[in-house]
C-alpha cells in the first residue's frame, strides 16, 4: 500500500509518496490538470524508466518533454544547469510548469537548482531512483552544483511540491549504488531511530535480496524521520546537523580521494564506523554497542575499513574545515547509543587513534 508522508513547511507544503509501482501512475498523482511537465533524466535512467513516465503523464492529459543529461557527477554543474534554462525557454516553459526529476542524487540536484532559479523558481516533484535519493537526498529540499573548487558549492534551498518513492525501480540498481544507499539507511538507525536499526538487524536477508515490501517500509520509515527533521530545521542548523553523523570522515574521504575511490554511501560507512570508535574511546558509547554496529554493517556488505592510508593531518585538516567545526577543532556527531547522538568536540589524539584502527 502507499504511504504519505506529509512534510509541512507552513506556507510551503510537500507530500512524499512511498509504495511499489507508483511509475506506472504518475500522471493521476502528479498534481494539476493538463499541466506541462519537463522530465529531467539520464542515459541510464531514461531506457528503463522514461517510457513509463512519459506514457502515464500523457495518458493523463499532460503534456512533455524529456531532457536528457549524461550520467556523471559533472552534470551538477552550471554549464548543464545553463543548458537547460535554454531548452526550457526555447520551449516555452513558463512560470506554471513543473519539472521533474527522475534519477538517483545527481539528476535531483540538478533538477532542483534549475527549478529552483528557472523564472525565479517553479515546481518541481522529484521521482528518486536511487536508494539513496529515495531515502535521503529528494527529501529536504537541498539542491547544489559543483564548482572546480569544491562539491555542493552552488546551491539553493527548493522545496519540491511532491516526491513520488517508487522502490519497484530499485531492483536495477548496481548492486554498489544500492549497498551505497544501505549506509544512509543505517545512519537513520544509529542517528535517529532504533526502530530502523532493529528492523534492518533482523532482515538482513530480505534487505540483501532486496525483498520490495521492506523496502518500501524502510524507504517509508527513513523518509518520515527526515521529513519530521526538515520540519523542525529546514536550513539546516540545528537538528538536521545529526543526519551528518558519519559524514564528517565521509567527506575528508571524499575530497581526499577526489571522489574516485569511494561512493558518497561507501564513505559515509568507514565515517559511521570511524565515529562510533572515537564515541567508543571517549567513553560514551559501550564496546558491545560498537560491535553491534560494525556486525550490522559487516552483513550489509558496507565497508568499515578504509581502502588504503591517506596522510593523517590532511584528513584531519579537512575535518576541521567540516561545517559543524569551530575554533580550529574538530566536532562530530557521535552515537551514544543505537538512535541517540551528541555533537561533540573531540582532541586531535583521538582521531589519530580511531583513525589508526579504520586503516587510515
Ligand atoms: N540534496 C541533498 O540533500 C543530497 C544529499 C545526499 C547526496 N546528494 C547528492 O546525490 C548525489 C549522489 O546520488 P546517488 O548516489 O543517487 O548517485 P547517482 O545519481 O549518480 O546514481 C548512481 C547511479 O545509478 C544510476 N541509476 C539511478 N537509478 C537507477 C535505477 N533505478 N536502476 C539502475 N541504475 C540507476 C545512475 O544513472 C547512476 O549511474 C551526489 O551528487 C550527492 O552530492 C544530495
Ligand atoms: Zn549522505
């Protein structure tokens, strides 16, 4: 059955649907009658999925259009956002138009900037592809490009008008780019919710085989907690700093391997782990709850150990530049428990250490 999941923003509303074979139907959930809509997708997408889309909107009463962007991480960029403005324009996309975007985390970034500057904004309803926009990244109403200095640098906040959660679409995801997205799953349990914990802990086999009824109870439970955090912090400054535990490694990980050794899931993985073991050492989290949470992942087949040794003090510079950072020292959000975290400040010795046992 599908869920709502209702994000209220006051003057600004969101409803997130969750269910199994919501594609098919999209043109009667899409609000608006005889509305145009601009479908922003990819190579790899648009094949399995465009068709279905494009057929429910137009049987709809609905009118069109697909763009395509190549399927890389250079698509966040202004050049691929400038691109667009064009083509709507040339198309006569006016200020009630709707885009949508129908992809993992690259597309909906993209799509969200785009809607959210195209004639000063217009609506967009994101259709999450990936595990990972499904749980976390088309929820929120974060959108960013990319600059040659950094990721995420250009961005704006846009709340999308709908998010439609299809986990029928996750069967064809590479099975890397699904284990990537068990990571921010598994962030939810330990940052937020014991439940979602307990509930992969005690399926890992349905979740491995990726069994479509979890996955929509999943994918609802960790779209309900992030909308409830959104809720009470859509800018991001308090409460919504928790959902960045295990991204501060993650991160430094990232940028120090220049984003090629590691998904963004696979790095926020080693930061979980990385995290936990420095919550472990300052004594605030108990050896037996550590070794529950490294066992978890271990069963997801998410990495707790780093690939190979990066230089220490560059990883440690880079987690000083980290947002929750202040005063030239590194702050984390640690777990005090399954589905309790602090932020918390921690010494430089420290790191080292619990770098030391994650192979860095
Ligand atoms: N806005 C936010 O709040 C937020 C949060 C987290 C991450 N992000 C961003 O999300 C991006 C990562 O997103 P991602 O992990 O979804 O990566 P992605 O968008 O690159 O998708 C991963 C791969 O899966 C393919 N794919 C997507 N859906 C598929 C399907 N159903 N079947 C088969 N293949 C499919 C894609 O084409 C791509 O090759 C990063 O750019 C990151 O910065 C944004
Ligand atoms: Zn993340």
């Amino acid at each position: 059955m599908t869920e709502e999941i209702s994000l209220d923003l006051g003057d600004r509303k969101c409803s997130i649907l969750v269910g199994r074979g919501l594609l098919g139907d999209i043109g009667k959930l899409v609000p608006g009658k005889n509305r145009r809509f601009a479908v922003i997708t990819n190579p790899t997408v648009n094949p399995l999925y465009g068709k279905q889309v494009l057929d429910s909107l137009k049987k709809h009463g609905h009118a069109h259009v697909l763009y395509d962007v190549p399927d890389s991480e250079a698509s966040k960029s202004l050049d691929a956002a400038n691109q667009l403005y064009v083509r709507l324009s040339d198309a006569g996309f006016e200020r009630d138009s709707c885009i949508i975007g129908l992809g993992g985390g690259v597309v909906g970034d993209l799509a969200g900037f785009v809607a959210a500057t195209y004639m000063r904004g217009i609506d967009i309803i994101q259709v999450p592809t990936t595990l990972l926009a499904q749980v976390d990244s088309a929820i929120g109403g974060k959108t960013g490009l990319n600059l040659p200095g950094g990721k995420n640098l250009v961005g704006a906040f846009h709340q999308p008008v709908m998010v439609i959660s299809d986990v029928s679409v996750l069967a064809t995801l590479p099975d890397r780019d699904y284990v990537s997205g068990l990571a921010e799953v598994v962030k939810y349990g330990i940052a937020a919710d014991p439940e979602v914990f307990a509930l992969l802990e005690s399926n890992v086999d349905r979740i491995n085989r990726r069994d479509e009824r979890l996955l929509e109870k999943t994918v609802a439970r960790c779209s309900r907690i992030k909308a409830g955090i959104v809720q009470e912090d859509e800018r991001d400054r308090g409460k919504r700093l928790l959902l960045n535990f295990g991204h501060t490694l993650g991160h430094a990980l990232e940028v120090a391997t220049g984003y090629e050794t590691y998904r963004h899931g696979e790095a926020v993985a080693i930061g979980m782990l990385f995290a936990a073991r420095v919550s472990e050492k300052k004594g605030l989290l108990k050896a037996k709850e550590l070794k529950r949470i490294a066992e978890l992942a271990e069963t997801l087949g998410l990495p707790s150990q780093a690939e190979d040794r990066l230089e220490r003090e560059k990883l440690i510079s880079l987690m000083k530049g980290d947002k929750k950072s202040r005063g030239g020292k590194v702050h984390m959000v640690l777990p005090t428990g399954i589905g309790t975290t602090v932020i918390s400040e921690i010494q430089d010795e420290l790191l080292t250490a619990a770098l030391e046992e994650t192979g860095l």
